[in-house]
C-alpha cells in the first residue's frame, strides 16, 4: 500500500494536476494605450499611461490579468498648437469627462481568455472609469519572440455608461455640428516577459 501510495504522489509530481499559471512581467516603457474620440467636425486621439499591468501566462496562452492607467497624465496627440491642446487635455480631466481629481486611475480586469490557437483572442473582463465598472468584450492578438509577449487589443466602449454624457446625442438635443459621439476607442499593447 505504501509502494502505491509513493507511486501516486511521485506521478503528482510529473504531472501537475493544477495549472501552472505565472504572472508575465508587463514593461511599462513598451506598452501602451492609446484613444481616439469623435465628434461631427472631425477627431482627437492621445496616449493615456499604464501606471500598473500585470498578465497571467499558462502553456502557451493567456490566462488573466489586468492593466491600470493613469488617467492624471493622459494626453492629446493631434493639437499642436499649445493653447488649443492645453484646453481640451483640461477639459477632458474635468468633471464633463473623467473627473480625474476624483478618479486618478482607471482600469481593466480580464475575467477570461478564449483562444484556439494561442495568436487570436477574445478577451473578457470589467472596465472601470470614474469607479463605474461595465463587462466588456473585444478581439486581441498575441504574439511571442523569444522569451518576449506582445498582446494589442481594440476596445470601443459606450462612454455614457460611465456617467461621461457632455454632448452626448443620447442626453442632449439640438446639438448639431456640437454633438461628440458616444463610442470612444482604446488601443492597447501591452509588451511583457515570459
């Protein structure tokens, strides 16, 4: 009964009966996230920082994981005159969007992976913008080069979910050539080691 028993906890060992599931290191530096808004005279796009990201990585895939931006430090790309850029990245920290004196960070939480082949994904999980969280889906693509991960993902989401409605046609009438789009756009690439 003994030699059995040795037996079983010696093939426990070989194989693994948990999944061997370990957080990548995600670099800040590499990784990105990118947004782009629209309104009916045209668009604006900038970068908002990760402040923190981690990503869970088991036999070849994607399991989990998160990422944090700091929405204090986001910016606007397509201005270049100083004045003009200087009021709309205010105006988009203020209370009419993200009311970054109350909400420093936003974030994504992954609550499932599905892949078949370990590139294309669809990935689930709960963004969370000015302390409203709202489940979320989107397609992303992974891919390795040597002990380096890359993952980019596309996420529109509904801005109106997240009590951002300043010249939202769903909430305002009349509003004519004033009127911004309710969908906003997020391009994400996070670079981590495996």
């Amino acid at each position: 009964m003994k030699s059995i028993i040795a037996i079983i906890l010696s093939l426990a060992v070989f194989f693994p009966t948990e999944k061997n599931t370990a957080p990548a290191t995600v670099n800040k530096s590499e990784s990105s996230v990118m947004w782009k808004a629209a309104k009916v005279t045209g668009e604006h796009w900038g970068y908002v920082p990760i402040a923190d990201a981690t990503l869970d990585y088991s036999n070849g895939k994607i399991t989990g994981g998160s990422f944090e931006m700091d929405m204090v430090n986001l910016t606007v790309e397509d201005l270049t005159d100083p004045k003009s850029k200087g009021n709309l990245t205010n105006h988009l920290k203020s209370d009419d969007f993200f009311s970054v004196e109350k909400f420093n960070t936003a974030s994504f939480k992954i609550t499932d992976a599905k892949s078949s082949n370990g590139k294309d994904y669809v990935i689930s999980g709960n963004l969370t913008i000015k302390g409203i969280s709202q489940p979320i889906s989107f397609p992303a693509k992974v891919s390795t080069s040597g002990n380096k991960l890359t993952a980019e993902g596309d996420i529109t989401f509904d801005r109106t979910k997240f009590d951002i409605k300043f010249r939202s046609g769903n909430y305002f009438e009349n509003l004519a050539d004033k009127l911004i789009y309710d969908d906003v756009n997020l391009k994400v690439k996070l670079v981590a080691s495996i």
